[in-house]
C-alpha cells in the first residue's frame, strides 16, 4: 500500500519536471487567481445560506418538539394522577365497579378539556378491564395480550410510550401511553389523538415551506408528517430512499445533524428528543437551497481550462489521501494505547489483519491456529477466557450470525471474564457494507475493564443492602423474592421484629440500638448465607425467605437456626443486665402450585407476626395455625 501511494507521487513530480515549475506556476496562476475569487464569493454565499438552514431547520425542530411535548407532558399528568389514584383505590378495598365509574369520571372531564384529542383513561386492574370511555369489550377480549398491556408490565412501572397506529374507526394516528402499577400486574393508560399535531405540519406544508418535518418515535414509526402520506410508515422497514437512512442515522447512530438522500433527494436533517423514545425532525432539499450556489460554483469551474482544473483536483485528491492516511495510521496508534488488541476481519474472504495486540495469550492462540477469522475467534474464545463466560463469547463472535445482528447498529459488544480471573470487553464495529447492507468487513477489538467491571459491581452491591446489616434493603429483597416465586419453586417467608425494641433505644440508648441490629444482621448472614434471602425491611424489622420450605416439619430446622441467631448477638450493655431479646415470628407458606402475588404472601405473614406480637416472649406463628410456642 505504501509503495504505491510512493509511485504515484514520484509520478506526478516526474510530470511536474518535464513541464517545468516556473512554467507551470505562470500557467496556473490567472486561473487559479480567477477561481480562487470565484470560490471566494461562493463560499461567503454558501456560509450565509448554511447559517439560514441551520437555523430554520432548528428553529423549526424546536418549535415541533416542544408542541408534541406538551402533548406527552398532558398525557403523563393524566396516567400518573389515575395511577396514584388507583392505588389508592386499591389499597383502600375500592371494587372493580367503584374503579371503574372513577375511570368514566375522569374520561368525560378529559374530552372537555382535551377537546376529544382522548377516548379517555382505561386499564387492567384486580384482573378485569376497565373502560372510563364506556367501551365493552367483545367476551374473547384479552387485555393482556394487548402491547399496551405488554410494553407497560416490561417497563416495571415507568411511563410507557407504545407504538403509534392508526385508529380503524378515526383514521387518525394514535398513540397509548401506560403505567404498571407498584402491584406488578395492575396498568392504567390513555390514548391520545395526535390530529391536532399533523393538522400543524400540513399547514405548514400548503405554506410552501422548504422545511419537512416530522414525528418519529424509537421504533421507527412516523407518527406525524408535513406528508400524510408518510404517516404510518415504519423508516426501519422502508426501502433506504424512502426513510430507512434516516432511522439509521437517528435511531442507530444516535445523530442530531446528517444529511441523506430522501425520496430521491439529498437533504440536511436536524433532530431533537422529544423523551419517551420520540423525536422531532426537520428535513431541509439541500438541492434547492443551494441551486443557485451550484450554477455559480460550476460556471466558475467551466471557464477554467479542463486539463489545469484535472491536475489541480489528482494534486489535491492526492494530498487528501495522504492527510486521511496520516490521521488514520495516528488514530490507529492513539487506539493501540486503549486496546489490548485490534484487528481487521474480512467477512467475505473470512480473514483478518491484525493492527496492533499487547496480548501475550491472544498472539499465541493466533500464531497457532494459522487459520481463518472465523475458526480463530471461537479458538481463542475456548481458551482465553473462564468457563462462565465462554458460552456467551463463542456466541459473540460467531461470525456467521454477525451480519444479522449488526443489521440496524455500528457495533456490539460483549463483557466476558479471563481466564486470569480478569474482566474484558470485546467489540466488533462496523468497517465497510455492500450496497445491498450486507456487512463486508469489520473491526475487533478487545480492551480490559476489570477496575471499570469492578467499580459497576461494588456500586450495584450499595444499591442492593442495607447500608447499617450488609443485609438486602427492602426493595431489592423484595424483587428477589418475587423472582423467587416467580420461578413456581415456592418456599416459607418468615417476618419478624424485636419485641418491645423501643425500650432497648430507651434505656440503654440510641447507639446500644444500632448495635442490636448491627449484631442481629451480622448474625443472619452467617446463618442464613445459602439460598435463603434475608432482608433488612426497616427499623428492628426483618424477613427471611426459604426455598422449598413447605412444610412446618422442614421449617423447624430454618426456625432453629433463626432462633440461634438471638443467641449469638453479642452487646455487652445487654448482657450485663441479662436482658434477653425476643422476637414476634410470623410465617407463611407458597407452594409450588400457588399463583398469587408476593404481597398477598407479605400480608398472609405479617397477619401472623400480629398474633405472635399478643404473647409474651419469642413465638411464632404460621398463616393458617393456631400459635407454637418455641
């Protein structure tokens, strides 16, 4: 590569010999002086006249974006205030029926003073669908099997943005917005009509407006156009002319400037966030903005001789070349000093290159193989890394499924542990596609992360326990436990506090207290450090959950082994006066047959911690049982 970027230089210099410099400076010189004036001129009016798109393209992006938001902001308000109501509803003891007419209440106000852009609130909720609109569902409807439903529970409890679509009845594009409800199982939602948005675009297109604008969301779908012919459209699926460029370099490439070819033209785009997945974009025809720059630049051009113009542009294509070869060979070293190793795949011949490895393991599993990239990879993979990751990594580099999966993205990557006992990341990204999108070549690279990996788990360890017992907090005990159940495995949820813990704090202070509870923590991770799952749920209250515990015959050994736990809580300021700790146990079964939720379990054992707490001393009692005394 090198020589012939060499040869083609002494080439050019052997041409530039023989004509003579001094010649040849004379020649070129009115010309160029000509052309240099005229490009002069016509970068000064391309300047201005870039400024002009930039700023309206801007101007105009902004000014959609914040009208859509306020329609986002409205419908948020909306599911946000029916979700907190509903909950309280619930919590409450309110049936389906008194839900249901709150739902049909808040309806018939928001189609006042939303002006029809809503049918109004509905949702799913104690396990019926409930209509404010008035709506009656056919008897094979399935609420939960609508997106609403399905986008909502996977959100686990943000606001959701479903896909847009457009209503069968109205004809007009529609877009749902839900919420799960802490119950992990209740949404609420409300469909809101977006006429109003496209009703602004169409008239700015019969303006006659060089600007295009539209609506699009994280999926692709065009919720509103300047063209509502557009609308509907999904650009991730559309041919690469008709919008699919614009998903790429939006949606893929995360860009907020481009410029692409659409329908037949090329024009500059400028995007905004909306939030909730959508986005607002302003397309400007760079053609017809810069016609008339166009024949000007090209007049200039045409009055200059063919044969000066030829050499001017082989000189200055050359020094580009070189330039660009310069800063890629810097970038390449600049990327050796990150990356324990870079390499070129060729996906067609099935082939790499390697650009730069520090890895002493890496170059000899390579030097070994001495076959194609394909083979080599998965080598490596076998051998390099630790068995828990090796799965995950052979799948990774499987080049064979590589073009699917980066058919819409640049890169991808992996973390995967060493066989050292060390993090890493790989990374493949995007290098050269055919025309037909195929993937032709790509980059791999492997960098280290094990401080980075390290630093992730010790933040997500705080984020998990109870910062004074190392014991889970309540909500991610409480995650875990569903998890738990979810998996119909089962098992003996155990809640329990001291007894009387006020007059502990009272008489020997605040700081003997915290040390009840340090030491009960510290005691129920040594005991407890198998499968179980203890959780600090707040103040002096705890919870333990067994595993395959259904019987009270099994639960005597979990229930022993929690009662030596108060033997073992070492505070001196209570043991000098024989104080003695006792707890109040209340204890529920889930068997493996059961389908009801985790807070339906919570309450079953905190009904029986309440019959525990009428007796004196440590008791227990099982949801269901009369009390045992232990």
């Amino acid at each position: 590569m090198a020589k012939k970027k060499k040869s083609k230089k002494k080439s050019t210099l052997a041409i530039l010999k023989r004509i003579g410099f001094k010649q040849c400076a004379v020649y070129f010189m009115i010309p160029v002086v000509f052309i240099v004036l005229m490009l002069i001129n016509a970068t000064a009016l391309y300047k201005t006249t870039s400024e002009n798109v930039v700023y309206k393209g801007n101007y105009r992006v902004s000014e959609f974006s914040d009208e859509f938001r306020k329609y986002l902001d409205g419908g948020e308000n909306v599911v946000d205030n029916a979700m907190y109501k509903t909950e309280n509803m619930i919590d409450n003891g309110y049936t389906s029926a008194e839900i249901e007419a709150y739902y049909q209440d808040m309806s018939r106000s928001l189609n006042k003073d939303m002006m029809d852009l809503s049918t109004g609130v509905y949702g799913y909720v104690h396990g019926r669908y409930l209509d404010g609109d008035g709506w009656v569902p056919d008897e094979d409807f399935d609420p939960t099997s609508r997106p609403w439903y399905k986008e909502a529970l996977a959100a686990g409890g943000e606001i959701t943005y479903c896909s847009p679509y457009i209503d069968e009845q109205t004809g007009d594009m529609t877009m749902t917005i839900a919420r799960c409800l802490s119950d992990g199982e209740s949404i609420v939602a409300i469909d809101l009509n977006m006429s109003g948005i496209q009703e602004k675009m169409e008239s700015l297109n019969e303006s006659g407006d060089d600007v295009t604008i539209m609506i699009i969301d994280e999926d692709g779908t065009v919720a509103a156009h300047t063209d509502d012919k557009e609308i509907g459209k999904n650009y991730k699926e559309v041919s690469e002319d008709d919008g699919r460029s614009i998903a790429k370099h939006l949606l893929s490439e995360k860009k907020e400037n481009f410029k692409t070819v659409y329908h037949g033209r090329e024009n500059a785009f400028f995007s905004r966030s909306i939030g909730g997945g959508w986005y607002a974009v302003s397309a400007t025809d760079s053609m017809k903005v810069f016609y008339p720059i166009y024949i000007y630049v090209a007049f200039s051009i045409a009055i200059a001789a063919l044969g000066i113009i030829s050499i001017l542009v082989v000189i200055t294509k050359s020094a580009l070349s070189r330039i660009d070869l310069e800063d890629f060979t810097t970038n390449l070293k600049s990327l050796s000093e990150v990356y324990l190793a870079i390499y070129k795949i060729n996906l067609n011949k099935d082939s790499f290159e390697e650009i730069s490895c520090k890895s002493e393991d890496l170059n000899a599993v390579i030097e070994n193989v001495k076959a194609g990239a394909s083979f080599t990879l998965k080598k490596a993979a076998e051998e390099l890394s630790d068995s828990k990751s090796t799965e995950d990594l052979l799948n990774f580099v499987d080049l064979d499924t590589i073009d699917g999966r980066m058919r819409y993205v640049t890169s991808i990557t992996t973390e995967f542990l060493t066989a050292q006992g060390t993090w890493c990341r790989g990374r493949f990204i995007e290098a050269k596609r055919e025309s037909s999108g195929k993937l032709r070549s790509l980059m791999f690279v492997v960098e280290s992360i094990d401080e980075e990996k390290k630093t992730r788990d010790n933040l997500l360890q705080l984020s998990e326990t109870d910062e004074m017992t190392g014991l889970y907090n309540r909500s991610t005990g409480a995650n875990k436990i569903r998890s738990a159940l979810a998996k119909r495995t089962g098992g003996m949820l155990i809640l329990f506090d001291i007894d009387d813990f006020r007059s502990i704090n009272e008489k020997y202070g605040y700081v003997v207290g915290d040390s009840v509870i340090t030491e009960l923590g510290r005691c129920l991770k040594k005991a407890f450090s198998g499968n179980e799952i203890a959780v600090r749920l707040s103040g002096d209250e705890f919870a333990i959950f067994a595993p395959d515990v259904y019987t009270k015959e099994v639960a005597g050994h979990v229930i022993n082994r929690l009662l030596g736990c108060l033997d073992d809580i070492n505070v001196p300021e209570l043991r000098r006066t024989e104080r003695l700790i006792d707890i109040s146990v209340g204890a529920a079964f889930y068997q493996p047959s059961d389908t009801y939720s985790y807070e339906t379990l919570y309450k079953q054992a905190d009904k029986s911690g309440y019959v525990s707490k009428k007796q004196a001393g440590t008791h227990i009692t099982f949801y269901g049982d009369t009390i045992s005394d232990y």
